[in-house]
C-alpha cells in the first residue's frame, strides 16, 4: 500500500495481484481497516457482455482459438520457439500446433501451471464487500463494451501473441514455485521481485496489457481516477493492478514525476 499526501486529502494505492494462493498469509483486516477510514474507493470494473457478444463469440470462435488459413506454429516461430513448445506439448500430451498463441498461452498459465488453483479472496474482494458494509462510495473505470473487446482481439495478427506465448512457456518451465514465490514476495513488500517473477511477467505481457491501444486506455483510466483523486477532498483508496502500477513509466512513476511524494515500499 502507498500513500500520497496531497493537499486536499490522502490517496491510498493498494497494489493487487491476480490470484493470491492460500499458502500466502496476508492481513486482509488492514485492508477492511483502511477501507473503512476511507470516504470513497476505486475499483477495477468487469466487461460489459451483451448476449450479442456471446453470439458474436460463437460464429467468430475459430478467429480466437486458431491459427488463420489452416497456418501452424513453425510458420511464425522461430526453430528454438517451436522446439520449447513441442517439449510442453510432449509433457502435457497436448496439441498447440494450430491453436492460437494466445489461447496456447493461457492453457499453459490457467490449466498446465494452474496459477489460479486454490486461491483467496484478492484485495478487489476485501475492499468491495468492506465499503458495501460501511455504505462507502465506490467508483469505477468506465467499462469496456465486450464487442470492442473481441474486435480488438481478432483485429490483432498472430504474430502480435508470441511475446505473451514466450512468457507464459518460460513461467510454465520453472513450475509451480514461481506461484508461492510471487505470493510471498507480495506480502513481504518486494515489489521489484514480483515484478521479476515469470507468472506476473506472463500475466502482464498476454493480452489486453500488452495491446498497445486497449492495453494503453486501460493505464490511462487508472491515471485519469487517481489524477482526479489527489485533488478530492479527504481520504480515497485505489485498488490497482500492480503491474499498472509498479512498471517502467507506470502510475507510481508518473506521480512521483508530477512531484507527489510516495509514502510506501520501493517499487523499482
């Protein structure tokens, strides 16, 4: 959690994780705490989804779970790119030959690693039913429209899914202790090694952050709220993802650059 001083208020920024294991001991009562000291919260806000979307998903499905034009991987991969796939493929007895690498990529982190197996309540959790309790305001970024979401995801070319493909191999190699270790490294403050971890580097480098336009109105949203909170009156609390926060050129940066002082654990 950090703390900026401004001289209207207090803005509080709490740094959340995805998927905290319950082998990670944290005081989610701080939190229920600060959130209660709090005249307003922001939290992040769920797709919109009409049942058009859904319809829009089906007929489209083969745009986000395949290769185009009956392609394979070889076609876009390098030789040592194919070579650490085919060793996942072997060891999982699984096929990502024509698979999309997107959709290759979140199998590997969702089903082979199972980084969201056995999980706790996040920080988004706590703080909502907190402020629901105390009947405290809580705002949100504008939600996302679904069907601006699957067009940008079938707008984007094969290619542009490698890096998140590369990441969430490297993640799925080094197995299930990068999951604890993320954990643990979150609750003892050591933002730079979480930063650091082959799970959040996957998770940070697959879509929609690593799109440049949705990727980018996604961090503009966050800075835009918490811009807004620094010159509100009394105390806000903003649950941000931390890789909005804690990466290079991230929210904690561009404040630090606007001459906020930051109270809280080094970032970087």
């Amino acid at each position: 959690m950090w703390t900026i001083d401004t001289p209207s208020g207090t803005v509080l920024l709490v740094g959340e994780i995805r998927a905290v294991p319950k082998s990670t001991p944290w005081e989610p009562e701080r939190l229920r705490d600060a959130t209660a000291e709090a005249g307003r919260v922001i939290l992040r806000a769920a797709p919109k989804f009409s049942p058009g979307d859904v319809l829009r998903l089906i007929f489209r499905g083969g745009n986000f779970t395949k290769l185009p034009d009956k392609r394979v991987a070889a076609d876009y991969l390098t030789v040592q790119q194919r070579s650490r796939l085919a060793v996942l493929e072997t060891r999982y007895k699984a096929d990502y030959d024509r698979g999309s690498f997107l959709m290759s990529a979140f199998d590997l982190l969702a089903r082979r690693l199972d980084f969201a197996d056995d999980t706790t309540d996040d920080a988004t959790d706590i703080v909502q039913k907190a402020a629901k309790k105390a009947n405290i305001a809580i705002v949100r970024p504008e939600r996302f429209r679904g069907e601006d979401l699957l067009d940008n995801l079938a707008a984007a070319p094969p290619a542009s899914h490698i890096p998140c493909l590369e990441a969430a191999m490297t993640a799925t190699e080094a197995g299930k202790a990068v999951i604890e270790a993320r954990g643990d490294d979150w609750r003892r403050f050591d933002i730079p090694a979480v930063m650091a971890n082959p799970l959040e580097i996957a998770l940070n480098t697959c879509w929609p952050w690593a799109d440049e336009d949705l990727g980018g109105e996604i961090r503009d949203q966050w800075t835009r709220l918490i811009t807004q909170a620094s010159s509100t009156q009394g105390v806000t609390l903003a649950v941000v993802p931390l890789g909005v926060l804690a990466e290079k050129q991230g929210v904690l940066d561009q404040l630090e650059a606007r001459g906020f002082a930051v109270a809280g654990p080094q970032w970087r």
